[in-house]
C-alpha cells in the first residue's frame, strides 16, 4: 500500500475546505483530488476492500475533523445495491475497480418517483450528487461476479448525517443514518 497517495489527497481536501469555497467550486477542485486518487489503484488497504456475502460495505478512510469532508470507500459483493437514498450534502462518486450502474430519481409532482438516468461508471468515471444537483439515486454492482470498489468524498461526515430511503412506487421516505462497517481508520502517516 502507499499511503502516500491517501495522505496527499486528505492534504489537498484539507486545503479546499480551509478556502470555504462554495458547492460547485469545492466539487471542481475535489474532482481533481479524487482522479488522482483513481489514477492508481496501490494505495488501498486490503481490510477496507473487503467485500461481504450480506451487504455492500461502507469503509471510512478519514474524516475531518470539523466534519467538512470524509472519504469513504464502498466495496460492492457481486449483484448488491443500495436502495433509492439521498444525501444531504454535496458528494462525488468515482469507481476504483470493476463498474457500477447509477440510476438516479426525480420526483414527479405527487411525489413519486421516477428513474432520470441510468449510467455505467467505469474505473476513473466519477460522478457528483447534491441536493442543488440531484442525489437522490440507487447504485448496483454492475458486475455479476466481480467485487467492485468506488472511492466517495462527502461534504460531510456521511456516518452521522441523518437521510432518507424512498420507496421508488410511491416516493415514501424513511429516515436512516448509514454507518462504517471499520472500527478503525488507515494509518495515512505511513509509507
């Protein structure tokens, strides 16, 4: 693993967040921070890659400490998904290995939803939700046998932040908060 490359982007994110620069200039200059980061695929530790036969896994890699980012790795088993969700902050997606399908929802005037498009991320493809833009989407391993791995930055700590699931028939939404699945964070300041 090379550390490096995940400390140099917490470094460079750091340095966004302390510019407070608004939404769209943040996920511009982010963008950058996060292809750098898909460029190479040696810097991931094995225990935050790790697939699980229930559930797609959701593996924090740093948070700042004033909660303006996180980075967070999602490791996909084969054929898992999330339901329709949003966000509530700014974020960007970008896939590390293997292919996701993103679908994303818009809803209609009785509050129903309805699918807006439906991409295929490949490695380094990185897409961007908010609530300014759109977030609220459902992703799928798009492999069948394969694990996928995408890297996201939130503008925030996506662990706490309360959001909703939606019942894509009738756009009825339930509350959730999603949670890591590491008990530990990468040691960043190794090489």
């Amino acid at each position: 693993m090379t550390a490096g490359r995940l400390r140099d982007a917490v470094q460079a994110l750091t340095a966004i967040a302390d510019g407070q620069p608004d939404e769209p200039r943040f996920l511009d200059e982010a963008s950058h921070v996060l292809a750098d980061l898909l460029a190479h695929d040696d810097w991931l530790p094995a225990r935050f890659a790790q697939p699980s036969p229930d559930r797609y896994q959701q593996y924090l890699l740093h948070c700042d400490p004033w909660e303006r980012f996180c980075i967070v790795s999602f490791v996909w088993g084969p054929g898992q998904h999330t339901p329709v969700h949003d966000h509530r902050v700014w974020g960007l997606i970008g896939v590390l290995r293997g292919a996701e399908r993103n679908l994303s929802f818009e809803p209609d005037g009785d509050g129903v939803l309805h699918i807006v498009a439906d991409d295929l991320a490949q490695p380094g493809d990185i897409g961007r939700v908010s609530p300014t833009i759109g977030d609220v989407h459902q992703v799928f391993n798009a492999l069948t046998d394969e694990v996928s791995i995408s890297i996201h930055i939130y503008g925030g700590n996506i662990g706490r932040i309360e959001r909703a699931v939606f019942d894509p028939e009738n756009g009825t939404a339930r509350p959730f908060v999603s949670r890591f699945a590491n008990p530990e964070l990468p040691n960043i300041w190794n090489d």
